[in-house]
C-alpha cells in the first residue's frame, strides 16, 4: 500500500519541478508552487499510519530531498573510513544500510557501496521509541536541525512497520 502511496509523492515532486522550471531560482533551488510544497513537503494535520509510514520511507531513502533542507557538504563522521563513498551520499540512511534494508546480506554485500553493516530488517516489528533511541545515537549523528523529532519518529515508524521484501 504506501508503495503506491510513494509513486503519488514522486509523481508530485515530478509536477513540483515542472512547475518550478518555469520560474526563478532562489539558492540554486527552484522554489515548489506553494501547492506543491504542501503535497511533497508538508505534512497533513492529522497523518495517517499510511502517511506516516510512506513520509518514512522517503527520508530513509534521502533526507535533505524529502524534507527540503539543504544538502550536506560534508561526509559522516559515522561512516566507516573504509568503505568508499564520501559526501551528502554518507548521510542517506540508504547507503549504510541498502535501500533492500539488507545491507552486508543484500544488494550492497560487495561493491562501491559496501560498508559491513547490518541491515535494518532485524528491526521489523520493534516498538518505535526504541528504534527512535537507536537514530540518535553516535551511528546516527543527525541533528534535530537535519531531522526533526516528529520526522524522525516517521523514520522509526517506517523501519518498525513499512519495510517491505524487495527481493520478491
Ligand atoms: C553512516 C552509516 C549509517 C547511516 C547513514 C545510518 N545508519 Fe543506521 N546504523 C549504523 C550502524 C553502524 C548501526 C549499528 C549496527 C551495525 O554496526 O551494523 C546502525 C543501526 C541501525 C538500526 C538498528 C538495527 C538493528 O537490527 O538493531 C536501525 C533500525 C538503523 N540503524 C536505522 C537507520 C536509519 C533509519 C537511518 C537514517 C535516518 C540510518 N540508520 C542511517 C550506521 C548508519
């Protein structure tokens, strides 16, 4: 189900750009039409699961482009001077943990995106707050100006609830 739901959100930051082509760029971004702003960035003021969960999902997958922040210039501290990628990329949830959720066992277990961690599906099912406490901890250094609280808690829900077999 938030599969679908994710295809609705891509399609409108398709339309956001489109309509942003158009107009001026501020900061090297194009601004969204205030619409679409709301539909890509906002978030509704009672979400539902569904909501929540597929909002998770789109910041697990990027968070400066989900949320509308700025992109990292650096690389994470967290990430393991061995593997190989550096920069903004070093901050996705994506690139340590595989966007199969699978890491070291999945689609990242060789290659440029190897980094010997383990994947995320062992946290399906565990209560939120817990994996919340987990995304603050010192492998997980986002600030609450990166991601806030509130987000983040979609970002747990997601890992808790969303995470769906991408093998199949
Ligand atoms: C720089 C690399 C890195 C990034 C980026 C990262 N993590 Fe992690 N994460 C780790 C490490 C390291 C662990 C500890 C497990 C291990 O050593 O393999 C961990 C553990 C976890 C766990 C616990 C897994 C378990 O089975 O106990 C979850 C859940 C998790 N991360 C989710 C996320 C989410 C969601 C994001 C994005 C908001 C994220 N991580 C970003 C490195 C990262």
């Amino acid at each position: 189900m938030h599969r679908a739901l994710l295809r609705v959100f891509f399609s409108a930051s398709a339309l956001a750009a489109m309509v942003a082509a158009g107009a001026a760029e501020t900061e090297g971004r194009p601004p969204h039409d205030p619409r679409a702003q709301d539909v890509v960035h906002g978030a509704p003021a009672e979400p539902s699961e569904t909501w929540t969960i597929a909002a998770g999902g789109r910041i697990y997958d990027n968070r400066w482009e989900a949320l509308d922040r700025p992109e990292p210039t650096t690389t994470n501290p967290a990430y393991p001077k061995t593997a190989k990628q550096t920069g903004a990329a070093t901050w996705r949830c994506k690139e340590c943990h595989g966007w199969d959720y699978k890491r070291k066992d999945g689609i990242y277990r060789e290659g440029s995106h190897y980094a010997a961690i383990e994947g995320i599906d062992g946290a399906i099912g565990r209560p939120v707050e817990q994996i919340e406490a987990i995304l603050r901890d010192a492998n997980h250094p986002y600030t609450r100006a990166m991601i806030r609280d509130e987000e983040m808690r979609r970002v747990a829900l997601f890992v808790s609830k969303g995470q769906v077999d991408m093998s199949r």
